[in-house]
C-alpha cells in the first residue's frame, strides 16, 4: 500500500517535472527563431520531439532521486545500517532494452526527417553562390550578380556553392539549415522559402579576420517582386553595358566594378586607410619598400604579379595571406587600370 503511494506522488512529479523541463528548454534555454521554410518544419518537428525525451528523462532521473533523498533520509536516532540489495535482473535487462529502443526509433525517424529535408524539387531555381574572403557573391545567370540574395516565396531554390579560398559555411539560422562552403567542391543548398521577409546569411565557419563581417541579407519576396527585380537587374545590366561602351577608360571601369564585386575591398582601401593589404591610393608608379628591404616601382609589372601570385613580393608592415583569385589576364589588367585612377 506504501509503495502504491510513492508511486503515484512520483507519477505526478515526474510528469509536472517533464512539462516544466520542456517547456524550460523550448522557451528559456534554447528558443528557436522563426521557422522560415518547409525544410525548418521538418526539423522543428524532431527537435521538439527530442526536447520533450528530454525532458521526460530528466524527470525520470531527477525526481525519483530527490524524492528518495527527502522520504527515505535517516531520521534521528536511527544508526542501522541500510538495507542490503544485490542486483535487479528485471530492472537492469529493462533499462538497457528501453533506451536501446528509443535510440533506435529516433534514428529511423532522424533518417526519414533527414530524407524529406533533402526531398527535390525537379523544378527547383538554381542559383549560384560563391563565398570568399569576407563577403558572399549570388549569380543568377544572365549576368545578373548580386550581393544580396533574393528569393522568391514558396520555391523550391538550389544553391551551388563553391568557395575561391578557405571554408566557409552558409548559414541562416531561421532556414535552420547550414551547409559548408569547401574549396574545390560545390556544394548544395536546397531550401524552400515560406515567410516573406528580411533575413541575415552569416559564414558560421572562422575564416579569417573578418569571418564575423561575412553577412548579407536574403531577401524572401513575392514571385511579382523577384520578376520585378530580375527585370530591374536585366535593365541595370544592359545600362552598365551602355555606359561602359561609352566610358573613354572602360577599362578602368570595369576594374572599378571587380574591386567592389570579387573582394579587393575587403582588405585594400582607397582613402589611404590601412587594411589587411596596402591601400591603392596614390599606389601606381610609387616607390614600394618590401618585407626584404628592395624597394620596387609600383608599375604594371609589378601589380599584376602581385594579383597573380600574390605572396611573390610582401609589402613591408604587411603578412603573406592573400589569395590567388584565378583571374583572367583582362580582368587583371582591368584591376590594374583601375589602380591607376586611384590618386
Ligand atoms: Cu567565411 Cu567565416
């Protein structure tokens, strides 16, 4: 009759205990954000699932234990010793044979999650992404190159992504996955957008010096909006195209546009600021003193093989770390032109 009553004032405990853990562990200590995509359903679901075993078992062992600890403690006067108990065959076969199918049962349940996370759209978008040091890069084909990425709502998109130096890893935590981003590899991305608003992709893998700048936003829109904006993008292309045909030194123009696009502005100013690499002001035809105490003449030559491989010569005051970008000799010459505008 005794042992009828702990087991029911336990009972309670135990389940007042669960509820109050997860509800703890769901609100307090490990709040998600929104859940912005089909794929985040699908791994709430079974994040939840987990958060109430959790929880369950928590209780389980908690409150069992501090129960004993307060009804069973050794009242005054009792200096006996305690009862003697040699093994439960019972309890010890039910206790490895429970929890061994438990983890069995989330392991097939976390593989069919996982299976319907990476389910395809034939008719995804796809677009391709390009990470570096320290910025993101979203092409569109078609010329159109973006720094912010748009997406249209409820669609299927696949990123391909390919880094030009180091991991990086492309996260936006309301999308809740995160996929690295490894030199060599292209990598996928494949989400499907469900609430139309403004959100951050942050590089979750240090990368460097200014791994923690590497955000960009990613925009969810309307199917109108992103033909809108595809259209406006086409339009912006075809005016570039214009005015470059038009520019007397197109081809400092189009360096102009490579600075800001593929990363030199992470690391190289054009005010003179010091950054991670030396700033382009004034630099064309100036006297560079470098780490080996040479001083050369900053001409063609010169900064074209720095752009080509980068680490040949170090500037002094400066440390080797600049990536070899693979540009095309134009592009390269494109850059150089552009430096010499750069007084
Ligand atoms: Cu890229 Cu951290």
């Amino acid at each position: 009759m005794r042992n009828t009553r702990h087991f029911v004032i336990l009972s309670v405990l135990v389940a007042v205990l669960t509820v109050f853990t997860y509800y703890a562990l769901i609100y307090v200590i490990a709040p998600l954000p929104i859940e912005a995509s089909v794929q985040a359903g699908q791994i709430d679901w079974l994040f939840n699932l987990e958060m109430m075993l959790t929880g369950f078992f928590f209780a389980i062992i908690i409150a069992p234990m501090g129960y004993s600890l307060f009804v069973f403690r050794r009242r005054k006067g009792d200096v006996g010793d305690g009862q003697h108990i040699e093994g439960n065959t019972k309890l010890e076969i039910s206790w490895t044979i429970i929890p061994l199918i438990i983890v069995i049962g989330l392991g097939i349940i976390g593989a069919d999650n996982l299976r319907k996370v990476k389910a395809v759209d034939p008719q995804a978008m796809e677009i391709n992404v390009t990470a570096f040091q320290w910025d993101w890069q979203f092409d569109y084909g078609d010329g159109i190159v973006s720094d912010t990425l748009y997406l249209p709502i409820n669609k299927q998109v696949v990123l391909k992504m390919q880094s030009r130096d180091v991991i990086h890893s492309f996260w936006v935590p309301e999308f809740r996955i995160k996929q690295d981003v490894v030199p060599g590899l292209v990598t996928e991305y494949r989400i499907t957008p469900t609430i139309a608003d403004t959100y951050k992709v942050r590089c979750a893998e240090l990368c460097g010096v200014r791994h923690s700048y590497m955000e960009r936003e990613v925009k969810v829109v309307s199917q109108a909006e992103y033909d809108q904006w595809i259209k406006d993008q086409r339009q912006a292309a075809l005016i570039a195209q214009a005015t470059e045909a038009a520019d007397p030194n197109p081809s400092a123009a189009r360096g102009e546009k490579l600075y800001a696009s593929i990363g030199c502005k992470a690391c190289h100013s054009l005010d003179g600021t010091k950054g991670i690499g030396p700033t382009w002001k004034g630099l064309f035809g100036s006297q560079v003193k470098l780490s080996d105490g040479s001083v050369v003449t900053a001409d063609d030559a010169f900064l074209t093989e720095s752009i080509k491989a980068p680490n040949a010569k170090i500037v002094a005051g400066f440390t080797p770390g600049m990536p070899d970008f693979q540009l095309s000799d134009k592009k390269i010459a494109d850059l150089v032109a552009f430096i010499k505008t750069v007084k």
